[in-house]
C-alpha cells in the first residue's frame, strides 16, 4: 500500500478526471503512477475499457457473491431439517463455482492487459 497527500484542489482535480473517465480516482491514480513508472508513451484513456470492464466483473462478482448467500440459506434449510427441491442445492453450487472461476477469468486477463 501506498499512502499519499493532495491538496484539496488537488484531490478535486483527480475525482473530476477519474469521473470524466469513468473510473475510481484509485484506478486512475495507479494507471496514471504505472503509466510514468514504465515511461510509457500510452494515454490514460487507453485503459478507459479495461478499467470500465474491471469495475463491472467487480460488481458482477460481488453479485455473484450474493448467491452464495441464498446457498447459504439453503444449508440452512437442510440443517433446520427441511429439504429444500431435490437437485437445487446441486446446481446452484456448480453455477457458481462456474461462473466465480469465469470472471476470476476474465478479470485476470483484463488485468494483465492494463498498460
């Protein structure tokens, strides 16, 4: 982690170009840091889908997430001594462990395709 100081104006300024391009102002920071590390002739902009796309697989995988959750409730169930649909419990847990594998997936590749 690293920890740094801004301005107010400063801090204003990095939000607004963060938002116009529709990324988290900690995205752009380390686009923007990476960029000069590796003295890199590339724009920020050339990241704008990468990053837009790696904000929606964090959203989707927090969704996903949720699912879980609704799996958890029918552990619930079967340990309460009920019994949820024959098959449920079965499929959801092979949906999700499906999908989490498919945009761990694609969130690694877009990661490695950052500049």
């Amino acid at each position: 982690m690293i920890a740094v100081r801004f301005t107010a104006e400063e801090k204003a300024e990095i939000i607004a170009a963060a938002a116009r391009r529709r990324v988290y102002p900690a995205g752009f920071l380390a686009t923007a840091g990476l960029t000069a590390a590796r003295g890199s002739a590339a724009p920020l902009d050339t990241n704008d889908q990468l990053d837009a796309a790696i904000d929606e697989l964090a959203a989707l995988r927090a969704q996903v997430s949720r699912v879980g959750n609704n799996i958890n409730q029918i552990a619930y169930v079967y340990n309460a001594g009920g019994q949820p649909r024959s098959g449920h419990l079965d499929h959801a847990l092979r949906t999700l462990v499906r999908t989490l594998a498919q945009v761990d997936a694609v969130a690694h590749t877009l990661v490695r395709k950052r500049v």
